[in-house]
C-alpha cells in the first residue's frame, strides 16, 4: 500500500471519537466525499440522513463508468437501480487496487475483493453482497417527495418556500411521468388524466362551496338539527325564494313593529366582496324575481359583532380536507384576522353603502387610504388570529370556549359538506378506475358575535396563499411586497399539509390511534393551541404540526350528525351507470322496491308521481342542468317525504333515521340473501313481458286522482 493511502487512512482513524464506532446511522446525504478504496466513510464528514447513501455512493456510483473488464463483468448491475428523480452520487476513485477492503458505513458490511478500473467490486465476501442490497433499499426509501408545480398559480411561491423546507423536489414545468403530489391553483380538473398520486382539489368542492349549495347543504341539516346548524344566518336563495322571502320580512314586521332587520345580498358565483350589497327592504333588491334573473343569496346581517379597536373584523381558518373516506379533518392552529378600515356603526340608511364599515373582504379593504401593512401580528389592518385571542384572554375571555364553538362549527359544516362531496367523487373516480387520493385546504370565514359565538359566512375552495401584497411604491406604480403575517400563517400550512400527505407515511399512521373510550372527550380540553405529538417518520429539524386532527378524533360527539351521508350512501348505490350524479326514474323506483318502501297506501304510481314532481322543481333550480334526473339534494327531499309518510308521530330527525335503518336492513338482508341464492338459470322461451315505462305526462295526469288520496303533504 502506498504512503499516500496509508496517510489518508491514519488521519480518518484520527477524526473518529470513541463514541462514534455505534453511530451506523451517520452517513452522508447525496455528498460525495472522494476517497480512496482502502478508507472508511467517517461519522464526522456524514450526517444523520440518508441511511444507506454511502453505500449507494462507493458502489452504486461507480457503475457508470462503460469500461468493463473480464472479473467485474458478472457483477455489473448490482445494486445499479437508481430513482429516476435520485440524488447524483459522485465519481470515486478507479484505481486498480489489488486486495482492498471496502467498508460500507450504516450496513456494518465489508466488501473483500478486487476493485476493477469500471468500479466494480469483483466477487467476494457474500455479506458484501447483501450489504450492498439493504444500502439500496435504504436509499430507494429516502428518495425525495415529487410535487408538480406547474398549475399552481397565486399558491406558487409558498408552495416554493413549502418544498424548500421539506426538501423535496419540485416540478415547476410538469414531468412526463408520474409525481407524488399534484398541486392545483383552482379545481381538480387543472391538470387532467391524472391516473395516480395526489392532487390538492377534490372534485366538486367549487360547485359546493357556491354560495346557493352551501346555504342549501346547511338548509338540509337544519331540518334535521335545528340547534345545533344555528350558527349559519337565515338565507333565502334568490329569484326561486323571493315571494317567501318578502312574505316572511312582511310578517315579521307585522308582529313587531319595531323590527329592521337588515340584510346582506352576496352573488351566487361572486369573491372577493364583488357585487355585495345592504339592504332593509325587499324592494331594494337589485334583481328581479324572474327565472332568468341573477342568482343571489340574502342573509341576514349579523348587526352586533364582535369589535376590536371599535372596528369589525372576522377569521379566516385554514382546514385541511384530508379524506373523504374515512373523513379526516384538520384545522390550523394560526389563522388571520381581517379588519374594517372605518370604525363601526350599526346599519342604517346613512351608512349602508359604507363598504369599508360593513365589509371585511381583504381585497375591498385594501384599497382604502386607510389600511394599514403591519410586520407585527397584533397591529394594523391584518394580523394572527392569536393575537385576538392574547387580547381576550387578557380581558378574561374564556378563548378555550371560544375555539371549542369553532371547532364545532368546522366540523359541522364539513359533515354537511361531505355527502355530496361523495357523489361527486364517484362521478370523476368511479371505485374500480385509476386515479389520484385527494385533499384540500378549505378557508372558513368565521365572525365573532358581541356574545362570542362565531358565526358561519362562508367558506371559500381557493382561499389566498398569496404570501406577499400589492404596494405603491411610487404614485401609480405597483409592485409585490413580502407580507410577513401571511408567510408566518400559510407556509406553515401548506408545509404542513404536504407532511401528513407525504406518501412515505402511508405504511406509517400519521394519525393518532384512538383507544377504547377516547374520541368523546370534551372540546375545551384540547384545544388547537396544544401541541401534537410527534409522528413517526416527521423530519428532524421542523416544527411541530401546525394542523390539529379534530375528525376523527371526536367521532363520538359528531357521529350522530351524518344521517345525509347514509342516505347518499343509497343514493349512490342504486345510481346505476358508474360515473353519473342523477338518479333516474328506473333506480328511483328500484330504491323503493328494494327496500319495501310501498304499501295499501302509497302505491308504486304514487311514487312515479312523487319523483316526476320532486325533480321537476329541483331542474329549474341553479346548478341543477349538469344531467337529467334526480340530484342528491332532491333525494334527501323524496327522503325526508317517504319517512314523514311512514312514521309520522316522531320529529323529523327521528323518521329519516328510523327509516334508514329500515333501508339499510332490507338492504343488507337482500345481499345475504343473494349471497345464499343458487346460481341463476335462465327462464325457458316465452313471449315477450311488456316493459314498464315511467309514466310520460299523460299518465301522469291520469294519476293525478291517485296521487290527491295516496301522497299527501
């Protein structure tokens, strides 16, 4: 050996402590450390990621080289397979060394042999070879995240920031095969033909977050849970509601004459604070009640909210939809809080029009004279939702109560959100077909009232990530500036986000198990502002999660919500044809045979009658000409009706469960049954069986009479 080798060996003995002779795990991360073959890899020149990399580095690497010789030639391909997206391993040293030993860091494994000039071990030590395989295996299972970036649009640069942290890798332009993550700006459908991996959007989640299917998706559960949904305001859904809307204002007048109301009108399809206006009577309206006029939905404005400062101000919670099923749900533990710019007066007709006053829209405000960018969290026109909350606990809130109602609000609202979620889903992921797992960060806008209960605005698909802001510098020139409060909140989100998401902790529970008897605990006890444990396979290096797992975590309190889920779960099962979100007249009809629905008194043509009226007046409704049928929405309706016929001394809440529990009975007994049955034998030749039509409009009038004595409101 030569005195050089021989240097280089004492000095790398020499560098090791005593302590480091155990330290397997200490090996280098995509760092090339070029030396000769008779060295060891040091402790002190690796560090503590990327178990197995060394020996990916020493061996692996040095397949590249195309000289083969008559000794390495057998063994030219082992451990050669490489990710596609894998860290570069350096070019060692190809000097023909006879009778070195190669010791490989992290396996514990000596490779005895000859070194050939293509940087081939020749065959050898058996364990050698074995070492070799578990070092590939290590680093196959360390390879770094892939994230397609390319249609993220205004999310781009925290998204940026979000990888950087994580170190993954990203694909700003898009990749030709397949990424782990894909990360979309507006829907599900940005990037079409995605057969795998994850997408950020789940389908149908902008058509459910209008505000007309939120107002209705909530209406729904109001019927069933009038206590529990009160934190949304009263809504009527405009033009189709105008006549009820007028007649119940003019009612309520009447009985109290001192009553004025006012009220908040917000375009069906609007963002942003676009087309949002006050009014104080009916015929302020700037629509008509015609069918063609413009969708809108009018609230009632909530008068005495909560102030800072004398001014407004309302919340915006990142929640993070992490599964639809089993539903997993996930609230940040920071938010923002947008002010007014103008002191706060309850409405009156002086001051409707003052938007500044009213409104708490980011992108109105902003353009006031007197919106303030802070680099604090607790001053100027947006700050950290825990600011508010250091505030009133300094003034003796109770913010425990305070973030318990909204946690029970987010979870409410998501529940009700969830069932037709699931019909979309099917529609563009039909089970059996390829396709990506979703996600996705939702943004509630939540106010606090004067008594501190919170109160639902909406909830926005595409909330801002936006990480910087539009600033004058100059009179008429304009350009972007970093936002401190925004890059402190939303980072940590999607950082976040893309660890409980990462595909590495698939094989590894990012949830926290539930033992016998958890799951129920009160709200209060545990509270966002707590830290999470740490999971197993998170990064070194990072903060803890700033997304708090609220579902299932407190299934027990929140279970008893989700009948509209099981009636979906019909609802789909006898749509029929994969992939369609209607249900026609043929699987209504099944439905109801199926599940023993019809008696003396409520006959099939009773029930060909009640579909054709339920989806007629649900066709003409906004959002519903996508396909032709019946849409889960007038499901719940035709539902709602059959279980007020069937048992009709109970509330509500108690018919549609006593009847889903007589449909999923009949259900589950029809497949025992069909499990049992023997295999099915064709019947002989015969004539032909007439085919049973639905009932066109002729027969529908024909039934008519039928109908007055058999279905009854």
């Amino acid at each position: 050996m030569s005195d050089h080798y021989v240097q280089v060996k004492e000095e790398l003995e020499q560098k090791k402590s005593p302590g480091e002779g155990g330290e397997k795990d200490a090996v280098a991360e995509e760092e090339t450390v070029p030396i000769p073959l008779a060295a060891s890899v040091s402790p002190a020149t690796a560090s503590l990621r990327g178990r197995g990399d060394v020996a990916k580095t020493s061996v692996t690497g040095r397949q590249r080289s195309k000289s083969r010789s008559t000794q390495g030639a057998p063994d030219r391909n082992i451990g050669n397979k490489r990710d596609s997206d894998g860290g570069h391993a350096a070019e060692i040293a190809r000097e023909k060394m006879p009778g070195t030993l190669l010791q490989v860091k992290g396996t514990g494994k000596a490779l005895q042999g000859r070194a050939e000039t293509n940087g081939v071990a020749a065959p050898g030590h058996q364990e050698g070879d074995r070492g070799k395989e578990d070092g590939n295996k290590v680093a196959r299972k360390r390879r770094a995240v892939t994230v397609d970036t390319s249609k993220a649009k205004t999310s781009l640069e925290a998204l940026k920031v979000s990888i950087r942290q994580l170190k993954w890798k990203e694909f700003p332009l898009g990749r030709r095969v397949a990424c782990d993550i894909y990360w979309h700006g507006v829907s599900f459908h940005d990037n079409e033909n995605i057969i795998s991996g994850q997408v950020n959007k789940f389908p149908g989640m902008i058509e459910m977050l209008r505000k007309i299917n939120l107002s209705r998706a909530v209406r729904t559960m109001q019927e069933l849970f009038p206590e529990e949904y009160s934190f949304y305001p009263r809504s009527w859904i405009l033009p189709e509601e105008f006549p009820l809307f007028t007649t119940q204002i003019r009612l309520a007048k009447d009985s109290d004459s001192a009553l004025n109301p006012t009220f908040i009108v917000k375009p069906d399809g609007g963002s942003q604070g676009d087309g949002i206006y006050l009014i104080r009577d009916p015929r302020d309206l700037r629509i008509t009640a015609s069918p063609h006029g413009k969708h809108v939905i009018v609230q009632e404005y909530i008068q005495k909210p909560l102030l800072i400062d004398k001014l407004k101000f309302d919340i915006r919670l990142y929640v993070l939809l992490r599964s639809l099923e089993p539903l997993e749900i996930y609230i940040a533990k920071e938010g923002l809080s947008r002010f007014c710019t103008e002191p706060y007066q309850e409405p009156n007709q002086k001051n409707l029009n003052h938007v500044f006053m009213h409104l708490t829209n980011y992108s109105l405000n902003v353009h006031s004279g007197n919106f303030i960018h802070s680099h604090s969290n607790s001053t100027g026109s947006k700050r950290t939702f825990s600011s508010i909350l250091y505030r009133l606990a300094s003034k003796g809130v109770d913010i425990k109560k305070v973030w318990s109602d909204i946690i029970s609000l987010v979870i409410k609202t998501v529940i009700a959100l969830v069932p037709e979620l699931k019909v979309y889903y099917q529609a563009d992921i039909p089970p059996g077909k390829p396709g990506p797992t979703c996600f996705q960060i939702l943004g509630f806008d939540i106010l606090l009232m004067k008594n501190l209960k919170p109160v639902l605005l909406e909830v926005n698909a595409n909330p801002s990530m936006r990480i910087e802001h539009e600033q004058e510098v100059s009179p008429g020139v304009f350009e972007y500036v970093p936002s401190p409060v925004d890059e402190e909140v939303k980072v940590g989100v999607i950082r976040d986000t893309l660890r409980l998401v990462d595909p590495a902790q698939k094989k590894t529970s990012h949830l926290p198990s539930l033992l016998p008897g958890e799951g129920g605990g009160e709200l209060q006890k545990d509270v966002p502002e707590a830290e999470s444990p740490k999971r197993p396979g998170v990064e070194s290096g990072l903060p803890s999660l700033c997304l708090k797992q609220v579902f299932p975590k407190y299934t027990k309190q929140f279970n008893y919500l989700r009948l509209v889920e099981r009636m979906a779960a019909l609802f789909v099962r006898f749509l029929g044809v994969k992939g369609t979100m209607r249900l026609g007249p043929t699987g209504f009809r099944t439905f109801i045979r199926n599940c023993k629905l019809t008696n003396s008194s409520l006959s099939m043509a009773a029930i060909d009658i009640l579909y054709i009226d339920i989806t007629r007046r649900w066709g003409g409704t906004v959002s519903e000409s996508r396909e032709a049928g019946m849409s889960l929405p007038a499901f719940a309706e035709a539902f709602f009706y059959l279980a007020q016929r069937r048992f009709k001394a109970q509330p509500l809440r108690e018919q549609v469960q006593a009847l889903l529990e007589l449909c999923e009975a009949q259900l589950k007994g029809k497949t025992s049954r069909e499990r049992r049955a023997p295999p099915y034998a064709p019947p002989p030749p015969g004539p032909p069986t007439a085919i049973h039509r639905a009932p066109d409009s002729q027969t529908t009038q024909a039934l008519q009479p039928a109908l007055s004595t058999t279905v009854e409101t």
